[in-house]
C-alpha cells in the first residue's frame, strides 16, 4: 500500500510537466508580413520570450541570411568580373618600364685591321709613351670606345683584350612606354560571348540555390510542425492516462477494481512519459534545423506560428493539372542547356585559332649610359616605332585540330547528360505527384479514422466509468486514436513536403 502511494504521488507530480514543456511552444504575436528581416532578427535577438515568424518570414530570412545564397551572389559578381576583364583586352594595354645596368666586364669589338696601326696614328707625334695623343683630323671614336694603348716599350701591346676594343660604358639607363592593341582576333571576340555565358551560368546557378535553400526551409518548417502536433497528441494521451489513473484509484479505493487494474493505469502513465520528452526534444532539434538553414545563430529566440492543419486545404490539388510536363523553368535543365551552348562556342573558338591575328604596337624609350652618377650631365638618346604584327597560324603539329575534336566531344558529353538528366527530372516529377496523391488519400482516410476512433475512445471512457468496460479496452481505444491522429499529421507532413520538391524540380520560385 506504501508503493501505491508513492506511485500515485509520482504520477501526479508528471501531470504538470507537459503544461510546463508547452508553455515555451505558445503562439505570440506574428510580425506583420511586410516587417524587415533585420527587425526581426534584432528582436529575436534581445527578446526574452520567443518570436514567431510565419513560413514567408523564414523565407525571407533564408534568402537573405542562408550562406549558399550568399556564395551565389559572390560568384555572380566574380563571373561579372571576369566578363570586364575580357572586355579589357579589347583596349589597348600600356606598360611602362625602368631599368638600370651595371656592367662587370665590358665588350670588345674585333675589326678586321691592324689595331697598331690605328694606334700608331693617334700616337704620331705625340711623344713618348702616347701621351696626349690626339685623332687626325676628320677621325672620330664613339661613345664608349677605348683604343688600347699603344705606346712604344709595351710589349704584346693589347694583350689583355685579344686586340680588340672595348665597347659600351659602366652604367646603362634606360626607360620606356610600349602598347600594344589587337585590331584583328577572331579568338579574342569569341572568348567574349563566352564570358557572357558564364555570367549566364552563374545567375542560373544562384537562382538554383535559391530554390534548394526555398526547399529546405520549407521541409525544416514542416519538420517542426509535425514535432509539435505530435507533442500535442502524446500530451494528450500522457493527460487521458492520468485521468484514467485517478479514477482506476477512486475504483480501488472503493474496492470495485483489483489491484491489477491499477497496476496496469500507473503502468500506462509511465510508458506515456517518454513519449512526451521525445516529442520535447524533436521540437527543439527541428528549431535547430530550421535556424542552421536560415543561417542564423542557434541560440536566436525564434519560434514557428501555424500547425499542419493550416496546409490541410492544399491538398485539395489537381495531380492531373501536370498530365503534360514542362520542364522550361528547371534550374537543371537551365544550366546543361547554358553548358551545352558553351561548348559549342568553346568548338568555334578552337576554330578561329586558325585563324591569321593582327596586332597594332607602339614603343617608346629612353637610354642612357654613362661612366660616372653626375645625373645632369647624362645624354639620353629616344627611340621609339610603331608597327602592326601578323601572325599567320601554319603548323603547330596537328594541337588545334585534336583541341577542336576535344570540344566536339565535350559538347556531346553535355547533350547525352541533358536527355538522361530530363528523363530523371520526369521521373522525379511523377514521383512527386504519385506520392502527393497517395498521401490525399491517406489524408481523407485518417480524418475518417480519427473520427471514429474518438467516437470509440469516448464511449470506451464512459463504459469505464460505469464499469462496463476494461481498462484494456480503454487503452486500445486510446492507441486506436492516438495512430490515427499521428496518421492524419503525417499524411499531411508528406503531403507539404512532395509538394515543395514538385515545386523546385519545376523551377518555381517562392513566392510565384
């Protein structure tokens, strides 16, 4: 009698928990549809009690914050990029340059004569040793020039440069401005068109990702709506099990009932506990599936408004509405058709490299050189010319035919992938609508069932009461319910779901 009384204490004790647990899941007031996803996350933020956003907000939320859709923006801006930098190539490119050389060991510069001669030249009359020696009349040296010497008693006189002279001087400058602009280039030109479908691709891309992220959070919505429904249903049961318990006890208290019979009410509110804490925890974590998709910080104060039974009216849907599939706004089929077009502009790019290219350059520069640093005293010397270069393709061992042959079978490679890829999305497309219909069914099935089970689970409770039924009887009734109720909400769930996935393989966006 002692342990009666502790369980019966312990079951009551359980009666205040699932009030406890579904007080964090009450719905507050919705944010106006038309409030800034920013307000909203502010608020979410600072806000003690949790902000319920509707399924548009999480969108909203999600396009905005989710980390795939800002990658695609990211990459659409890196394909713009790109597509400039090609255009650049259509104007002229301008370099300018500076060098400085210091020079080891000079050049010598052999001529076919007698260097003592030359020497003996400069040298006559001079005196002895060739000093002040000077140039006859009419003859000079260039920059640059050393004449070994050649004066009398040196023997092998310039043996240490072979008898050659010596050119340049120690230091060279030199300075410059060349551009160089293409006129004609038929590769350059198609490379364009190529940029600008890569651009093309990567929209594409981002829109694909949007859809994917629309889906997703759909889903982790739709998640968290059955994880509360069937918290609703297993609290209900935890809270018929305890008030079939206190009357089990009344009867036994007044002797009407064994001890057998309320051995099995407390055993039925033990096994009904668990059920309530899983329900708990799966509402949590799809709330953590939900923020992690919407790319905001787990901890957010965030709740979801709605039930399933709100979605219940869309499963009045015409399945035959999509007897003629169209396939003209999937993201898949978008991109293998701008992959397909790409390659067959990479098969005439490879072509037009046979294709003569010419060049319009021009340079500029500015050369000194100098034995010495005194800077303004340098002799700079321009040069400069301008011209056009042709450049004829002749022979380049057969490397552009095979690139051509490897851009042919690319583009087929992407043509075999469209038709495989276009049966699958058909197949996916007839998936979805078969288990969209089999789920309306399912639907209409389980509110028949739910209706008849709560019929027998009340007639059942108030046989019981009376005593003309078993606890047994009471609790297959309760099961009875309690599946179908759980049937109906996954009828729906499935339902929402299949619907969602029809909606991305059809390329429609959200808020179409």
């Amino acid at each position: 009698m002692k342990k009666s009384v502790v369980i019966a204490a312990l079951a009551a004790g359980m009666i205040m928990i699932p009030f406890s647990v579904s007080a964090q899941y009450k719905t507050n007031d919705v944010p106006e549809n038309g409030s800034q996803v920013q307000e909203i996350l502010t608020q979410a933020e600072s806000s003690e009690t949790p902000v319920v956003i509707t399924l548009e907000q999480a969108l909203e939320i999600a396009l905005s914050e989710n980390v795939s859709v800002k990658v695609a923006d990211m990459e659409i801006e890196r394909t713009g990029y790109a597509k400039k930098g090609t255009y650049a190539a259509l104007f002229p490119q301008i370099d300018a340059s500076a060098a400085y050389q210091r020079t080891i060991k000079k050049q010598v510069m052999y001529m076919d004569f007698d260097m003592s001669s030359l020497g003996g030249l400069i040298g006559g009359g001079a005196g002895e040793g060739g000093e002040g020696t000077e140039l006859p009349d009419g003859v000079e040296l260039p920059d640059g020039v050393e004449i070994p010497d050649t004066g009398a008693g040196t023997e092998d006189s310039g043996a240490s440069n072979g008898g050659g002279m010596e050119v340049g001087r120690w230091n060279t400058y030199s300075a410059g401005v060349t551009a160089a602009m293409p006129l004609v280039n038929a590769q350059l030109w198609q490379s364009l068109k190529l940029s600008a479908l890569d651009v093309e691709l990567a929209v594409e891309k981002a829109r694909s990702s949007r859809l994917e992220t629309v889906t997703q959070v759909k889903n982790a919505y739709f998640a968290t709506l059955l994880a509360k429904e069937a918290f609703n249903v297993y609290k209900e049961v935890y809270e018929n099990a305890v008030s079939n318990y206190d009357e089990t006890k009344k009867k036994f208290d007044a002797e009407k009932v064994s001890e057998l019979e309320l051995l099995r009410a407390k055993t039925t509110v033990a096994n009904a506990i668990p059920n309530v804490y899983n329900a708990e925890s799966s509402i949590v974590l799809a709330l953590w599936q939900l923020k992690a998709i919407l790319g905001v910080d787990l901890d957010m104060n965030l709740d979801i408004a709605g039930s399933l039974e709100d979605y219940a009216g869309q499963m009045l849907y015409d399945i035959h509405q999509h007897d003629s599939v169209s396939l003209d706004y999937n993201t898949t089929m978008k991109q293998l058709a701008i992959q397909s077009e790409m390659l067959a502009e990479t098969v005439k790019l490879q072509k037009y490299a046979n294709i003569p290219s010419l060049a319009l350059a021009f340079n500029f520069s500015l050369n000194a050189m100098t034995n010495d640093f005194k800077f303004s005293t340098y002799r700079w010397t321009p040069y400069s010319y301008v011209g056009l270069s042709l450049n004829i393709p002749i022979f380049a061992g057969g490397k552009r035919y095979q690139q051509i042959r490897q851009a042919r079978n690319q583009h087929q490679q992407v043509l075999l992938q469209k038709d495989n890829t276009e049966r699958q999305l058909k197949i996916a497309i007839r998936q979805s609508l078969t288990t969209m219909e089999t789920n309306m069914k399912s639907y209409y099935s389980a509110q028949d069932a739910v209706a008849m089970a709560a019929k027998g689970y009340s007639i059942a409770e108030k046989a019981y009461q009376v005593g003309r039924s078993t606890l047994i009887e009471l609790n297959d009734a309760q099961l009875a319910l309690t599946q179908a109720r759980l049937a109906e909400y996954q009828a729906i769930y499935n339902f929402v779901v299949a619907k969602s996935q029809l909606e991305q393989t059809l390329g429609q966006d959200f808020i179409e």
